[in-house]
C-alpha cells in the first residue's frame, strides 16, 4: 500500500508537475479507466494524456498539492489541491489571467505497477466562479 501511494505521488510531480506527458507511456495501463471522464476524454492512456494536455494548455503554470493520501489494497485517495493561471483556452473559456485555487478528491488504483484506474471529483463550480463565468449564491 505504501508502494502504491509512492507510486500516485510520482505519477503527479512527474506527469502533472513537470508536465512529462511521456513518462505517462510508462506508468499508465494502455487501457486506463476514467470512471467521470473529463469532457471530451476518449477511452484509455490517450484519453488520459488529453485530458492532462487540456489542463495543461488552460494553466500551463499548474500545480498540484498533496494535501493526504490514503491507501487501501490497490486503492490510493489523494486529497490535493492545484493553483494555476488560465493563461490558455479551457473548456471553451478563454483565457482570463485569473489565478485559481481548487479542490479535489481523487481515488485511483493501482495495478502490476501501472496506473489503471481514476475517479477525480474537483470543485469545478469553485473553479469556474473563480474564472467569472459563474457568480456564487447572492447573500439574503
């Protein structure tokens, strides 16, 4: 379990961190499973490597956070939190220069040494009301 553990967090400084989508070829099942894929995530490594590229080009200054991980088994949750600059189109937005601060949960397993399962709930609305594209709740 703690293998697995090390293995997540070598997964985000080098893949997410450093931007090192390459090393994904080596350490993500080829048949990797999002289980809330990212909008317009094909199936797979590839998908997974779109998905990143997306986040990437939206905040090419991203960077994650671990704030705890947890493991069970194959099972490995990471609380973090990224902060990041929309530099670049994301998601349809261009690009506003807003700095951003946001939350997630992810629940990933580990299998044979490779990275083979993902499910990722982030704060999107938090996310999207820093961009201003959406305001928060009006106060009575």
């Amino acid at each position: 379990m703690e293998e697995n553990k090390e293995f997540m967090t070598f997964f985000i400084e080098e893949v997410i961190n450093r931007k090192n989508l390459d090393a994904a070829n080596d350490l993500v099942w080829e048949d990797f499973i999002e289980h809330l894929p990212f909008p317009g995530q094909g199936p797979g490594r590839d998908g997974l490597k779109f998905a990143l590229n997306s986040m990437f080009t939206g905040f090419p200054d991203m960077h994650w956070i671990i704030n705890e991980q947890i493991a069970e088994g194959s099972k490995v949750v990471t609380r973090f939190t990224w902060t990041g600059t929309h530099q670049g189109e994301f998601m349809g937005i261009p690009p506003t220069n807003k700095q951003v601060e946001v939350w997630g949960i992810v629940i990933d397993v580990v299998s044979n040494n490779l990275f083979s399962e993902s499910r990722i709930i982030m704060d999107t609305v938090g996310l999207l009301q820093q961009l201003g594209v959406i305001t928060g709740p009006t106060e009575a």
